[in-house]
C-alpha cells in the first residue's frame, strides 16, 4: 500500500493548529508521513509574557515552539524557508528587505518545488487567497504553494530541483465563520469580551465562504492532540489569548470538526469527499 503523504506549505509557527492540526494527527496517527513547510518564524509575533522571548530571541523560541507543536500532532519534518515575518498589513515589518512577502517569487517557488518532488506528497496544504484574515505572510505563501504545485510536475523547469512530480490535490483548511459566530455567543453565555467580533463580518465578505468547501473530518479522537499542540505555542496564546478565554471543555466541543476546500483539480472542486485521500489510489 502507498504511504499517504501530506505537505503543509505555511507561513507561521502556529498556523499548523487551528485549520488543520487535529486532521494532521490523525493522519499522522495512522501512519501517513506529514512535512511541514514554514515561511518565516514568526519575529513579527506578539509576546504573551515577557519571560517567556525578547524581541531579539523571538525568532529562537517560535522555532522550537512550533518544533513542539510539530512532535505532537506527528510531523515528521520542518523545513523552514528562512524569511522574516512581514508583519500585519500596513505595518514597519513590512519593509524590511528580508520580510517574506518581499521575496522574489522565482526563488520562493524553487525551494517549494524541491520539497515536492523530494517528498512527492499526494496531498498539499495551503491557505485560501485570503489567507483567513488577510495576513500578508499568508495571502503570499498562498500564491507561491499554487505556483510551485504547478510547477513540481513540469518536466521543462529546473530539472537541477529532482525529478518532476505533481502532487494530486491541494487543500485549503478553513477556519469558517460559523465557528467564530459560535465561538461569540459561547463566550457572551459566560459574559466574555467580545470586541474581537467586531469586524468579523467584514473578514467574512473578504474571505473563503462558509459553505464551499469538499471535507469535513471529525477530530474528536484527536482533539487532545491538537489542544495539546496549541499550548506549545506559549508566546503566542497566553491566558488573555481569544482562544483561552473559554473553559479548555468548551473550546474543544467548538473545535470538534475541521473543514477543507479543494483547490485542485479544478474539475473537482463540487466534489463531496470521506477524507483528504479518498478516491486516490
């Protein structure tokens, strides 16, 4: 039996958790090889507590937090394509010549292919164009994974990256709409803050809509992993994190399914599918 192989194309320590970190361990658990590709360290990021990173060694800890994460949900490998984090839309970070969306695409794109063809994945993980809420890290490393999956299988592009191989389906994890609408009148019930809500339906005009997409898989098996792999990010999500604001119960019931798009084959973009795999031999 071929292994199932799945490839993550990110942009972030952390982006590996919310969309799709239960289906990965799942996956994982069962035996699939998972690689994970992430386009910066996140030194952009905030601090949860100041004992935990400096601005100086940021870079440093999110690495290892996302090794920790990685170790948990059952990635085998992280390959980090060493650009800075650009930072929110609109900010200093990004600027700086080293920040990710300021690379040339030509060489972004190589280093993607050649992990391709080295990992010859069935399946792709990326963001949708949106990159769920507009990050510019996201929305970039969206438009490179799409042009490096075309590019793997290419028998006339640079041949010096492995042999050509085109992986059959690329994926967007969805974060949809319903989830945070939910995730607000939970955390009202409790009388919780709310103000982060506040702009939701704009994002939600920007972003992927809540009914396309091709897959639903319950994580409830691997729930426990993936809330696991959350609290390795320690900088990221401190107590005042959105997503620690509710009882660890709760938030688990709300996180209980992950959803997935399928961005190709175009042809079957309508297709209702059991798993990421189903139907590929």
């Amino acid at each position: 039996m071929t292994t199932q192989k799945i490839l993550l194309c990110l942009a972030h320590p952390d982006d590996e958790i919310l969309g799709p970190g239960g289906t990965i361990a799942q996956y994982a658990q069962n035996g699939a090889y998972v690689e994970l590709v992430c386009a910066t360290r996140g030194e952009a990021g905030e601090i949860a507590d100041p004992a935990l990173a400096t601005p100086e060694t940021l870079a440093e800890v999110r690495e290892q937090e996302l090794r920790c994460a990685a170790e948990t949900l059952g990635i085998q490998q992280v390959t980090f394509l060493n650009y800075r984090d650009s930072g929110m839309a609109g900010t200093a970070d990004n600027q700086r010549p080293d920040a990710f969306i300021n690379a040339l695409a030509d060489e972004v794109v190589a280093q993607l292919v050649a992990v391709m063809r080295r990992v010859r994945p069935q399946v792709v993980i990326t963001f949708e164009p949106y990159g769920g809420y507009g990050h510019p890290d996201h929305i970039a490393i969206h438009h490179h994974t799409h042009t490096a999956f075309e590019k793997a299988g290419d028998t006339s592009y640079r041949g010096d990256l492995g042999r050509p191989y085109h992986p059959q389906r690329l994926f967007y994890p969805l974060v949809r709409f319903a989830f945070f609408q939910a995730m607000k009148e939970k955390m009202e019930q409790y009388g919780l803050e709310t103000d982060f809500f506040t702009n939701l339906e704009e994002r939600r005009d920007k972003g992927w809509p809540d009914d396309k997409f091709n897959v639903v898989i319950d994580i409830s098996r691997t729930i426990n992993r993936k809330m696991t792999a959350f609290a390795c990010h320690r900088t990221q999500f401190g107590p005042d994190n959105l997503f620690r604001r509710l009882p660890e119960t709760e938030m688990a019931q709300l996180l209980q399914s992950e959803y997935f798009a399928l961005a190709w084959p175009e042809s079957a973009n309508s297709l209702q599918l059991n798993n990421l795999f189903d139907g590929l031999s």
